[in-house]
C-alpha cells in the first residue's frame, strides 16, 4: 500500500494571467455608458415637460386667484405691475410661495415677503375683468408671464381667460411683447 500522502505543496497547478479575469470590465463599462448616452436625453426631456407643466399650473392658479381678486374687487384686477400687484393676492388669495416660482427658473427664492427679482413670472396690473370689450382685445395680451429664460425655447403666459405657450427665443421681457404683438398684429 503506498502511503504517500499528496500535499498541497506537491500538486500541480496552472497559474492563469490575471488581467484575463478583468478583460470583461471595459466592454461593460463602455456598454452602460453607450446605455446612458441614449437615455439621458429622454430623461432631461421628460423633466423639462413635468416641469413645464407645473409652470403652467402656478399659471393657471394665478389666473384663477385674480379673477377671485376681480370678483371682490368690482372687476378691478389688482393694479400695480410686478409684485406691487401681485403682493395683493399673497396671503388672503395665495399662501403657497413656491406658486410665485416656475420650477425651470434659475433663480428665485422663497421669502415671506417677495419682491420681483424673486418671482419667475411677470405681471402687467391695472385691466379690469371687461378690458377685453376693448379695442385691441385687451384679453388677448398676457397679464402674466414667465420671465425669459425660464425654459429654453418658449414662454408660457396666461391673459384673461386662459394659459398658453408661446414659441420665442426671446431675452428680455421686451422682446418677448414685441415679439408677441407683431403676431398679433398679423393674425388680425
């Protein structure tokens, strides 16, 4: 009976390279990055759309709460441009500070007492709830809007009776009243 004992020490064994065990690494790595590449535009996309819709709500909140204003106020919309209008409706119409904030602006802030720099929307006050028996439509020109450069490529406004969108590169407020008048001024 042979009695030789196999020790660790005497088996054989083949000695694999190591960076074969690592090969698979940079194709999985390149993979998930190609992944990554086709889905980032298709999730920035869809933030931006949710976002967009939430501006237009706040939109269409304001517009609800100054017809409640002109309703208690003999049809007078809260005069005053800016926040000088709108601080009428903070508190007793509105008590949610981030109605005040488009979810795309870059800046903006939350404070009890607000002043225009910190606001996403411009408001143009003073009409009253028939100016749009007028001549211009006076309902047809927004009262509030966002601010430019709060989205990309488009302004979303509300005049007395409904909330729109409005395709513009606009960089000022200016531009984007001139721009919204002339087509106007076309369509008519």
């Amino acid at each position: 009976m042979d009695t030789a004992a196999t020790t660790p020490d005497s088996q054989q064994t083949t000695a694999k390279p190591r960076s074969s065990n690592k090969m698979w690494l940079f194709p999985c790595i390149a993979l998930i990055f190609i992944i990554g590449m086709g889905i980032t535009p298709t999730i920035l996309r869809k933030i931006e759309e949710s976002r967009d819709e939430r501006c237009q709500a706040n939109l269409k909140k304001i517009l609800i709460t100054l017809k409640q204003y002109s309703i208690d106020y003999a049809d007078h919309f809260p005069d005053g441009d800016g926040m000088e209008g709108l601080n009428k409706l903070q508190g007793e119409y509105i008590t949610d500070y981030s109605t005040w904030l488009c979810p795309s602006a870059k800046t903006g802030a939350i404070h009890a007492k607000l002043a225009d720099k910190d606001i996403s929307y411009v408001y143009f006050g003073g009409y009253t709830d028939y100016s749009g028996d007028c001549w211009p439509a006076v309902w047809d020109y927004p009262l509030i809007f966002d601010r430019p450069g709060n989205h990309k490529d488009h302004i979303n406004y509300a005049n007395m009776y409904w909330c729109g969108t409005f395709k513009t590169k606009a960089k000022t407020c200016s531009e984007f009243i001139e721009e919204f008048n002339n087509l106007k001024k076309k369509q008519i």
